[in-house]
C-alpha cells in the first residue's frame, strides 16, 4: 500500500508529528573500509599474493639480494542496488516533511544493505563479494573445546600480524558474540581471589569498546558466531555513482492513480585489496 492512501495520514488539524521516527543502528563499518571512485562497470586490481624480503647487509662490490613481488589481477563488476516506496501525491502536498523524511530512509535502506553486502555478500547473481567470503582471507578455527571465541580473536591478531605484517584496527563482532564476552565473570581460585568480578571491568565504567586492545565494531552486520579481525583500509568501495533519490509517476498505473514511487539507487564494486589483512573466528 502506497503511503497517502492511509486514513491516518489524511491532513490533520494542529498535528504536530505525523511519524515517530524510528531509531537505526549505526553504520559503523562504512567509515572503516577505504574508498575510491570509478568511472567504469568493471575495476581491475591487483592483490599482492606473495612478497619476498630478502633485504640484507650487503659488502661493497657483492650483488644486491634480489627480492620478490607476485600479483594476481582481480576482476570485481559494479552492481546496483536500489528501492523504492510508493507515495501519494497528496501525501507529499499536505505534508510538507514527508518528501524529506522518505528520502533519508530510503538512502538509509542503500546503505545499509551496502554494509551487509561488502561483509556478508556471496558474490553471485547482483551480489557483491563480501570480506566473509572471501576464501583467501584468514581463519581460525575454534572448533576445538579449549578455545574460546576470545582466544580465537586473540589469535586472529596474531594471524594478520604474521602474514600481512599489518596491525588490525578492528574487531568486528555482533551484539550477542559482544555480550556474552563482557559478561564473563572471573572464577575464585583461592579465598583472596575477586570471584564473580567482571573481566571486562566494572560495568559502570565507561570508555571506549576494545577487545585485546582492538576497536571492537558491536553491529549486527557482523555474523552471529564469527568474529572478523581486519585492517579496514585493506578493503575498498569503488564508487561509480552515490546514492541518489529519484521520483516518477511512470511506474504502473501510477499516473492515473496520482501516486509517485521515490527511488534510490547506488553503484557500486568491493574488493579485498589484501586479504590476509583480515582473519574470521569459525566455530
């Protein structure tokens, strides 16, 4: 149903608010990764896929040791994403925010499904390739009993230390990973132990969110179960085109109708520049 042909938004005497705006999570991830622009449907990239240092203190007159760069060309398509809503052209006339309000949820509605595609997407169909599924990124497996998620992130860091000689600037995780680490409470191993303290410190203490020291990014976005460890500026959204609003009565019957269908739609490519710069925890 279109909005406008609602009773309840017919034009109302003294109406202070015609919508409660709802409240939206925070698109933390978007300001995490790089970004670039392009002019292209296709980007063309190149990963470094393997790096030799043979750097060494060399005599005068001896060969300089030769080192090794190898790169694999990676290909990534430009994809659309897009939605609209229907309105009315009442709706718009009689209420002069309502125009305004659509717009920011539909820009709203792109970004976010932005971020779930640059992390979750499967890379098939319209899909963008997401870090999640990027089969050369690193893994830790913690499917074994005696390591625990924040083990595995532990481990994660060290991974990303080790193979891409990068230190990570963030601990992607979700709400329900997030909340049962913070609710771990210590053990008494002898009477003088502080049994039953929080390990993550007084909760009235606040400050920012860290796990081993990393900028944790608490967000649903993040797979329930698999904690993700990365260097975001290691990732890049190639923008063709931002997100834009449009409006038309040419959809349908719309016309007749007098209704408008507003629509927004982004262009957009997302590559994983090194991907040993990330590493996901795996149960």
């Amino acid at each position: 149903m279109s909005i406008g042909n609602n009773a309840d938004l017919a034009p109302a005497a003294d109406r202070l608010d015609l919508v409660v705006p709802k409240s939206l999570a925070t698109l933390d991830f978007l300001s995490v990764i790089g970004t670039a622009t392009t002019d292209s449907d296709v980007v063309e990239y190149l990963e470094e896929t393997t790096y030799t240092n043979a750097a060494s203190p060399t005599a005068e007159g001896v060969d300089a040791p030769e080192s090794a760069v190898a790169f694999t060309k990676r290909t990534k398509n430009v994809r659309e994403i897009t939605h609209f809503i229907p309105v009315t052209r009442r709706a718009l006339a009689d209420q002069a925010f309502l125009q305004d309000w659509l717009n920011n949820r539909l820009v709203d509605g792109v970004r976010r499904r932005l971020q779930q595609q640059v992390l979750t997407g499967a890379g098939t169909t319209q899909d963008l390739e997401g870090i999640y599924t990027n089969s050369s990124i690193g893994s830790v497996d913690r499917s074994n009993a005696s390591v625990t998620m924040l083990d595995s992130i532990a481990k994660c860091v060290t991974t990303i230390r080790t193979s891409a000689f990068r230190e990570p600037d963030f601990v992607g995780i979700h709400p329900n990973d997030y909340e049962t680490l913070v609710l771990n409470r210590a053990d008494a191993v002898s009477a003088s132990d502080e049994a039953g303290q929080y390990l993550y410190g007084n909760p009235v203490t606040g400050g920012p969110r860290t796990i081993w020291g990393v900028p944790a990014i608490v967000h649903t976005a993040f797979t329930s179960g698999t904690p993700l460890v990365g260097v975001g500026s290691e990732a890049v959204l190639f923008v063709r085109s931002g997100v834009e609003v449009a409006a038309s009565d040419s959809h349908s019957d719309y016309f007749i109708k007098r209704q408008v269908a507003l629509l927004a739609t982004m262009r957009a490519a997302f590559g994983v520049i090194t991907p040993g710069a990330f590493c996901k925890s795996v149960a």
